[in-house]
C-alpha cells in the first residue's frame, strides 16, 4: 500500500513473473595433444592412454577399428591388447562453455609379432642314412598361449647334410613359420650329428708271443660304411687288397668279416672291429686261430687351421739306427748279422716316413709308414721281396727330444725305447741268392731314431723353428767353433777278428772329422805297403755316410796276398746329451777268405765315437 495525492491505497496483489536465461554460442576454441604412442609387442601390459587438451578439459578416447579385428579392447582409456596387428584409436574432447569442441585426434598403433625361440633336439644318424625328423621346441608364449595356439604354419628345422654328407657336426637351422601373432626366431644351437668310422687304419697282425708278422690296413671313406685295405702277412708272398662293408647301428663301434676263398691258396678269414679310434681284428688261416690285432689305431690326418692344412708335429729329417741283434728264439743258434742298419727317415708333413737304407747284412731297407695321432710308427717293410716269413716289422714311438733347446720341436726314439722283429727265412735251395747269412734268422734289433739337422752356413726353418747355423762338427755336438775340426774313434768289430786279415793292425784307429763334414786319416801308416786305403765319405745332408777299406790275405802255401774290397754303409747320429758316447754306427761286409770253403759274406760293425 501507499499514500499518493492524499489518497491511500491498499497493498497490491502480487504477481510472479518467470524468464529464461541462456548462455550465448560458446566462443573459444580448444586443441588436443595426442602424442603417437610407441609401437608395442604382443603380450604388452595393458596400456593407459595419454592425451591433454588445450582448455584443461578432461580427453576421452574412442577405439576406432583394428586390423586384424578383435585384437583390441579400449576402456576408461586403459588399451588391453589381444594380438599383433594394427590398432586405430581416437582421442576426443566435446567442448563446454566457453570452448568448443575439439577437433579429434586419430592414432595408429602398431603391435609387433612377439619373438618366439624355436630350438631343435640335437639328433644323430649313420652315414648314407636319412636324416631324421627335427623336433622344434619352443620358448617366449605370452598371455597363456601354448603350441597348440600356433597356426598351423610351424616351422621346420633345416640342415646341409644329405645322405651322401661325410660324418660329422651340421647346424640344424629354422626354416619358414608363420603365425599371426608371434616371429619365430632362433633358439638354441642345435646339431645333427652324422656319425660314421670315417679314416685310415692300421694294426699290426702278432702270434701268440707279439710278434708282428702281419699289418692290417684300412680306410673307410668319411661319406660311408664301406672299407678297402691291405692285408700284409709274412706267410703271403704278395700284399691282398680287401674290401668290404661295415655292419652299424650307431657311431659307437662297427664289425666287418672279410673272407677269402679262392681255390689253390689258404683260406683266410678276417674279423674285425672299429670302435671309436681303435680298430681289433682277428685272422683265421684254413679255419685255425693265426694272428690277431690288438690296439690298432686311426692314423694321423692334418689339422686344418683358417682353413689350412698344419705340418705333422714330427716334420723333419732323421737318422734311424738297427743293432744288437737277439735271437727270438734263445735256442737258435744261426748266426746273426754283426753290425749296424741304417736309414735315413724323412717325415714329410703329412706324417708319411720314408725310411732309406740298408740291413746289416746289405740289404737294401726302403719303406714307408704312417703315424697314428700319438706319433706311433708301424713298420712292416719286406726287404726280401716276395720270400715267405722274411720281414722287418715293429713300432716307431715317437716323444719329444729331451734337449728341446738344441731340437726345439723335435721327436726321437731313445736306446732301449724301441725294438723291431727282423726275420730273414733260408732259401729251400742251396744256390746262390743270398750273398750272406743264407740259414736265414730271427732276431729282434734294437731302434734308434734322432733328429738330424743338416749343416748349414744360415739360419735354418724347420717346422717353423729357426735353427742356427753351423757345422756338421757343431751338429754333432764335438766342436763350439765353426772352423774346429774334431778327432773321432773308430771300433771295427767282428764275430771272428781273424777275419780282417793281415792288415787288420793298419785299420785307423782314429779319423779327422773337419768343419765341412770330411772324414781323412790323421797321417801316412807307418809301412805304406801295408796302408788299408780306408775311406769314408758323408752326405751332410741326412747323415748317412759309405766307405771302403782293403784287406790283405796270403793263402796256405803261397807267399802272394790277396786284396779283398770291404764296403762300409752307415750313419751319424744326433743323439741327446746322454747317448753322446756314439757319433754313428756302420756295417762292413766280408767276403771269405782265399781258401775258405763258404762262399758267404759275413758282417762286421764299424762305431764312431768321440775321440776325447
């Protein structure tokens, strides 16, 4: 109410009114930072997506497909991957007052295959067999998977060999595989081992005392179980070349039999074995236990380094030596040939030596042997050709030389290390065939092999090992000096002294031995007539030296001499430090005396040794 020009009214009734009030269109803009998120790998932890927008407003995110579909679920922005692929998701902000919507932001997301090590047995097989089955085993399943989750493209595994591959290690490699999910990748090395008796080998053949009167030799080829060899036997007149195959069912050991059957000779039947690096035999001749094979052995090949082949460890010249002769048999009372064989022993570096010389009874010694991995010799050389039970035969066993500053990286077989069976049968005839010793023997030498450094006037390469130069006098350790000269003692010895004849007492008993390697008679004998006209000449080169001397006779009932020639064959010797009292050992052979009822030659030896 109210009062206006003194009238008064009463309060008005009231009247409520209503209105709306709106905001205007919204003005600001706003932008969202949605940086690229980084690749991921199947298996990943769920995944908090980021984005921020420019008004502070809260960003919300979309998932937009997948690729392949369902790999994916996206949720209060918290991304769960289920597969590898590719993921799209948008990240959205819709606007409030003042600002408006912002523009949406679309990413891509790539998820890689998870790695998935596949690894393979290592397995074995025999040589010209195929190869078998390579079973994967796999390592790094994520998110509960398991093999059987694998598409049914799995991976193979791969190898080089082939039936016709030679024994040994090959990679089994991962070949191919497919999965949507994981890359197959290498796991750990794997092998097949192709297993075969790939090599050479060689056994002595010995009767019931050891005696070698055999040698079996072998080589199976690396690619197969098939074997060629020779069979020597001191009662065949010819080597017999075998051939056969080997029965096998793993690369452990392998058994052969090797029969001979032909009509007009001894029927022969070999059992043999290979196992590991030993191969065992045992011959039957006419259905009877002969000889066997024990500890044979697989024979040296070269080491092949960065792809080159190495140098035998026992490479180099040598000097073999053969002496003291002893019956086998000390109730055989032949006579046994006086004197020293010898040979010069050339190991190549293939491990082959070569032996070249002569016996003590002049036959001509030349031969060949292989080593096995031990540097072990097996000689069996047939010096009589094709006469029965006639043979020289034993082990070279090689160990480094005990002086290894004068023969670095050198191997010997010391006196008394080593013996060999030397048999010689007699002739059924009486003819004329054999020049001495026609009884035949059977004895067993002494063997003594050293190294032998020629002389030479500048450092020498062996092996690669330098040596020094120096004299052949300086080689044999008599002389520090390269222009000294040394005395050495001669020591002829015979069964019967007698039998040097009347000039026996003019034989040196010394010789001069200059720098050079020259061997001359220290002055005139006293009575010229009587002068021997001795001789002896060396090949500085391998040690080996030849001579002559003369021998005067007068026969019964005359007063004219006779001259016999004697021919003297040997060698030096480098011996170690202890065996020093020996500079080299020869034979001599003897014709008979004028009137002497034989018409055989009988030998006799010829020692040098250091004269002070």
């Amino acid at each position: 109410g109210g009062d206006r020009n003194g009238v008064t009214y009463a309060p008005a009734a009231p009247v409520d009114q209503s209105f709306e009030v709106t905001l205007g269109p919204p003005t600001q803009t706003q932008t969202i930072t949605f940086a690229q998120p980084p690749a991921l790998t199947y298996g990943v932890d769920p995944v908090t997506l980021s984005a921020t927008a420019s008004s502070g407003l809260p960003v919300a995110f979309e998932l937009v497909s997948t690729v392949p579909a369902g790999i994916a679920t996206l949720e209060d922005g918290v991304l769960t991957v289920l597969g590898a692929g590719r993921i799209t998701v948008r990240a959205v902000q819709p606007g409030a007052f003042p600002f408006k919507a912002a523009a949406a932001i679309t990413r891509t997301i790539t998820v890689n295959k998870a790695p998935l090590a596949v690894s393979f047995e290592s397995v074995s097989r025999l040589v010209r067999q195929p190869n078998p089955a390579f079973t994967p085993v796999y390592s790094g399943f994520v998110n509960g998977d398991e093999q059987a989750d694998l598409a049914s493209t799995r991976p193979t595994g791969r190898t080089t060999a082939s039936a016709s591959s030679p024994a040994g290690q090959y990679p089994i490699t991962l070949s191919g595989g497919l999965d949507a999910n994981y890359r197959f990748v290498a796991g750990a090395p794997a092998f097949l081992t192709v297993e075969g008796f790939g090599g050479a080998y060689e056994a002595f053949l010995v009767d019931e005392l050891g005696s070698p009167l055999g040698k079996l030799e072998l080589l199976v080829p690396a690619n197969a179980l098939t074997y060629t060899g020779v069979l020597n036997l001191a009662a065949e007149p010819a080597s017999i070349a075998i051939r056969g195959t080997l029965a096998a069912t793993d690369g452990t050991a392998a058994t052969s039999t090797w029969v001979r059957t032909t009509n007009g000779v001894a029927a022969l039947s070999l059992s043999l074995m290979i196992e590991g690096d030993i191969l065992t035999a045992d011959l039957e001749r006419n259905g009877e236990p002969f000889l066997s094979a024990v500890d044979g052995s697989r024979l040296f090949t070269q080491p092949t380094v960065a792809g080159r082949k190495q140098p035998a460890p026992w490479i180099g010249a040598h000097t073999l030596v053969l002496r003291n002769p002893l019956p086998l048999d000390e109730s055989d009372a032949r006579a046994l040939p006086l004197g020293a064989g010898h040979a010069s022993a050339s190991i190549a570096a293939t491990g082959v030596m070569t032996l070249t010389g002569k016996l003590a009874d002049g036959t001509t010694l030349t031969t060949t042997a292989k080593a096995d991995a031990d540097g072990v010799y097996r000689v069996f050389a047939r010096p009589y050709a094709r006469r029965l039970q006639s043979v020289v035969a034993g082990e070279l066993a090689l160990e480094a030389h005990p002086d290894q500053t004068r023969f670095r990286n050198r191997f010997f077989v010391g006196a008394g290390d080593s013996s060999l069976i030397w048999t010689k049968a007699a002739l059924p005839s009486t003819g004329t065939q054999d020049k001495a010793y026609r009884a035949g023997f059977e004895a067993r030498v002494q063997a003594v092999l050293d190294p032998w450094l020629a002389p030479s006037a500048r450092v020498a390469t062996i092996n690669g090992v330098s040596v020094p130069a120096g004299t052949l006098v300086q080689r044999l350790g008599l002389a520090e000096l390269a222009t000294a000269a040394s005395s050495v003692a001669t020591t002829f010895v015979l069964e019967d002294e007698s039998a040097l004849g009347a000039r026996a007492a003019f034989l040196p008993a010394t010789l001069n031995l200059s720098a050079l390697g020259a061997f001359t008679v220290p002055a005139p004998l006293p009575v010229a007539v009587n002068n021997p006209a001795f001789t002896l000449r060396v090949t500085p080169t391998t040690g080996a030296f030849t001579g002559s001397f003369t021998l005067s006779d007068i026969p019964a009932g005359t007063t004219r001499a006779v001259v016999r020639k004697v021919t003297v064959s040997g060698t030096l010797r480098q011996g170690p430090e202890s065996e020093t009292a020996t500079l080299g050992h020869a034979h001599f052979l003897l014709d008979p005396v004028v009137g002497d009822t034989s018409t055989e030659q009988v030998s006799g030896e010829l020692q040098l040794s250091p004269a002070n």
